[in-house]
C-alpha cells in the first residue's frame, strides 16, 4: 500500500486525553492506550506498518464510579433537575447539540475512515443518518408529548399518563457503526430524562473525542458522562454497584450475559440489547437471479460483511444452486478493494485478528468438503482475506453456527423448502430474513412462517436496519427490546401516571395544578 495519502484524507497524531463527569471536561492523567489504524502505510524504509492514530485514557475503576455518582445525582432518586424538566426543555437541550454536533462532521468522518476503515460513503452515511436519527427522535417525543398533554378519564378516575425516565443507563456501543448505533441507544435514554455512563467501544473511539465538548455545553451537569477505556476496569464494577437501571448495548450477547450477571438486583434491570445475529437469504427457484446476486452482494458484503444485519448465509435452491454460484462468484471477483477514501466497496478490515480468524473459518469448511468457489476468495494480507464464497457447507462447518461477521459467504443448497425453515427454527438467532422468489402462493405461506422465525422479512432485498422508524428488534439471542425512533423512545421509558377520583374536591386541585405550571408533570402544553 502506498502512503500517499490525499492531503484531505490525512491525519495528525491525536491524543485524546480528556474525558465527561459530571460536566467537566476533566484531563486524564493515567495510562493510556494507543489507537492504532489497520491501514498500512509505507515508512521512510519502505516497510509497512498499522499506522498509529494517537491514543485514549485508559481509565481506571475509581474514575468509572465518579462518574456512576454524577449520573446518580443528576438523576438523584428521579427528584434530579433533568428527570423533572419540562419535555420541551430537554429537546432544547437536545435541538442544541445536534448543531453543535454538526460542525464536527468532516473530522468524525475522516476519524470513522481511519478507525474502522469504513469506506467514504458510508461514513459520511453513518454521520448523516445520525443526524436525521436525532431530529427524527426529538420530532418523535414531541409527537408523544402532545398525544399525552391531555386527561383520560375511566371508572370516575381521571388519569394524566405520560411515560417517564427509568434511572441510569450504561450504554455501549459496537463498532462498526461507533457512532450511529451508539447514538441510537443514548439519544433517546437521555431524552426521555434518564442520566448516562457511556463507554465507547474497542475500534471507533477517537471519532467520539470531538464531540465531547458538545455533550459538556448542551447537557446539564452528569446527564451525560464519557469514559474511554477497558470493560473490566470500567463496565464490570459499575454493573456490580447495583445502581444501574438500564444497560443498553449493541455488541455480542456475551458481554451482554456477562455484564447481567454482575448486576446484584437483577429485576431493576432493564436490558435494551442489539445482539448477534445469522440472518439466511432463501432463494427459490423462480427468483431473479441477477437481482438476487446484486441483493446478495450488498447483504453479504456491504462493510465486508460487518453489520448484524448482514446475511451471513445463503441457502439456494438445488435447481439454481450451479447457476446461482458462477454469477455470485464472479460478482465476488470484481468487486473493489481499496483504502476507504478510494470509496471502494471492500476495505482493510479494522479488528488485527480477524483475516486469520476468517482463514480459520475457510480452512475448517474446506477441511470438511467445502470449496472456494471464487478464484480470490481467502487471499490474505496483513488487514485483509478477500471475500471467500465457500459451497457447499453444512452444520459440520464452524462457518454454519458462527456469527462471522466478516467477509465469508457460506451457501447451502436445499432441495425441500423446510430444510432452511427448520434451520432457522434450530438458531440461537432471529434477527431478519431476505426472500427472494415471486410466486405467491408460495412465497405468502412461507412470508407466514417467516414472520414467525425473525422480525423482518426483506422480500427481495438485503437485510438492513433501515430506515430507522421501522422497528430494529429480533427474537432469541438477537436482541432485547426494539429499537426505531419510535419503540427507543419507549424502551427508554416507563408509563407512569396521577390518577384522581373525579369529585369536586380533586377536580378543584386538578384545575389548579394545570393553570399554575406548579407541575412540569401535570400540564396539558401543546409543545410545537
Ligand atoms: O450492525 C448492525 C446494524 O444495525 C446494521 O445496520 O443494516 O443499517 O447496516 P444497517
């Protein structure tokens, strides 16, 4: 790889040494760690090396509880300033960092580029479509607040219902999308008036740094705290305090299972959780093939294959199967490897150990009958293995249980409709399917059991999170909760209400409640 890098594209060495409690922006002082990129550059030597971006606090367990202690006094028991504020205060608050946030586009970008090696599209995507997730967020609770500015009344009890904040959330985030699915579990917990511990996650993490300050001047004091640093040192033991109400994270159900298990009250805990997934494409016979390739393509290997929702395995119809396998292939072959401002579809691959990781995977399937149906699939560099397309593989293969997220296409030919069925049924997952064929009245009973197995059928199309008002959720080890501007808002919230006998004496209180603006509570406000 050459080190010529565009002069836009390049980087100075970035030492993030400051981090969020309880609104300060507070220096770190202890260790750090560097952040190193796996894109190589050349040295005055000629030799390549991952370049070194610059470094983050490594930040101790002491560090972890001050900032459980800000979030807990911010919050202080629900009596805390920003738990009572008015709903249109708290969108103020928010309204003002979503434009401070704006102005730091083009650094998180270029930071998304070098971190995770997202390719240039897609990170300016990642920046945008998080913008839009906020505003749409904060259009979304005021929709909410205006459909609760009012009084039901039942049985001869009036009831003002509106939903309110849990507590405190821990929010971790992954990192293939470090900014945009991290934000979508922290904007809407914090909006709806909970206070937050968050912790970015291993790779995407310097792209968090620029937008601290923004946090610090939009927020009051502890509604937002950022740490950077190792799990075990920071996550583990604020877990263990008990405090937390909510842990809201998009990562592997392990470290979701293990975080649950250090909590001590396990029923004050809320899980709001994006988890792995192994989402299948079924192609029946009477599918577009070059559609389905194209959807195929994008499925499998958009971000070189790691999103949760990636299909992370084809079953084809043994009809089509040949067919399908020489034009998928090819596709595989011509697609463009590069460095993520050349804007090609394939990138270096972020984590250091996954190409041989990925190797590993082909070598198992190949061990046991599969082929490498692509001319470069599993070609290996230091930061790389070019997508490998392996047939025909089956439940012997690691390749068929894991989650590889990574560029590994596994296909599996199936001669009766049930086998992938009965597969998907045996999972531990159930995030979302891609159906492609046409003939109704067999895709109509299938879309029936579909529905049934996982949470979005994707009738001719990829999986894909997208858009962000429909529902993101999944069944069994997939996911906790759903998560779209709409069901966050929810998941991030409790209905709580004041219930009044309706008699003079009441109403009398009632009244006077409303004409006071005593209560940010009780008010029936039209928020614009
Ligand atoms: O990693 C999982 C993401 O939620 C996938 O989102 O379908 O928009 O790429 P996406």
């Amino acid at each position: 790889m050459s080190n010529k890098v565009p002069k836009e594209y390049q980087v100075s060495l970035f030492n993030c040494d400051e981090y969020l409690i309880n609104g300060e922006l507070n220096k770190w002082k202890g260790n750090t760690t560097p952040v190193y990129s796996s894109i190589v550059l050349e040295d005055k030597n000629g030799n390549e090396n991952k370049t070194l971006l610059g470094s983050i606090p490594d930040m101790e367990t002491e560090s972890a509880i001050k900032a459980l202690n800000a979030a807990k006094n911010a919050f202080n028991r629900g009596q805390g300033y920003w738990p009572t504020l008015k709903v249109g205060e708290r969108l103020k608050c928010m309204e003002k960092f979503v434009e401070k946030m704006k102005a730091s586009r083009e650094e998180v970008v270029k930071l998304l580029m070098w971190e995770i090696c997202k390719n240039k599209t897609d990170s300016y995507k990642e920046f945008d479509r998080t913008v839009d997730y906020i505003n749409d967020t904060i259009d979304a609770y005021k929709t909410l607040d205006r459909k609760s500015a009012k009084f039901d009344k039942e049985g001869g009890i009036h009831a003002h219902i509106r939903r309110g904040p849990l507590g405190i959330v821990l929010c971790l985030g992954p990192y293939n999308y470090p900014l945009n699915e991290t934000f979508c579990l922290l904007i809407p917990a914090i909006i709806m008036g909970n206070t937050a511990i968050f912790k970015p996650a291993k790779h995407g993490v310097l792209l968090i740094a620029p937008l601290l300050k923004a946090f610090k001047e939009s927020f009051p004091p502890g509604v937002v705290n950022i740490l950077f640093g190792r799990g075990r040192k920071i996550a583990t033991p604020i877990m263990q305090t008990g405090f937390i109400d909510v842990l809201a994270l998009i990562g592997h159900s392990s470290s979701a299972v293990s975080l649950q298990d250090e909590h001590p009250n396990k029923n004050r805990l809320r899980l709001v959780l994006g988890l792995e997934a192994k989402n299948p494409g079924i192609i029946l016979p009477d599918a577009d093939l070059d559609h389905t390739v194209k959807e195929c393509i994008s499925g499998t290997l958009s971000y070189n294959g790691q999103r949760c929702t990636a299909l992370k395995v084809l079953y084809v119809h043994e009809s089509i199967v040949d067919e399908f396998n020489k034009k998928f292939a090819k596709a595989v072959d011509n697609l463009k490897y590069g460095l993520p401002w050349e804007d090609t579809f394939l990138t270096p691959l972020p984590e250091p150990s996954k190409p041989t990781y990925i190797k590993e995977l082909i070598n198992d399937a190949v061990e046991k009958g599969a082929k490498v149906l692509n001319k470069k699939g599993g070609k290996l560099s230091s930061n790389y293995s070019f997508p490998a397309v392996l047939y025909p593989v089956d439940n012997s293969m690691k390749v068929y249980h894991e989650e590889q997220f990574g560029p590994v296409v596994p296909i599996i030919s199936y001669k009766d409709i049930s086998e992938p069925l009965d597969a998907m049924a045996a999972s531990e997952y159930g995030q979302q399917v891609s159906l492609f064929g046409k003939d109704v009245k067999k895709l109509g009973p299938l879309i029936d059991s579909l529905a049934n197995l996982v949470c979005r059928v994707n009738l001719n199309s990829a999986c894909q999170r997208g858009p962000d008002v429909y529902p993101f959720t999944g069944r069994k080890n997939s996911a906790v909760s759903t998560l779209s501007v709409y069901d966050a808002l929810r998941s991030f919230s409790i209905r709580t209400f004041v219930a009044s006998k309706d008699n003079p004496y009441n109403n009398n209180i009632l009244e006077k409640l409303l004409n006071s603006n005593e209560s940010n509570f009780i008010n029936t406000d039209y928020l614009l």
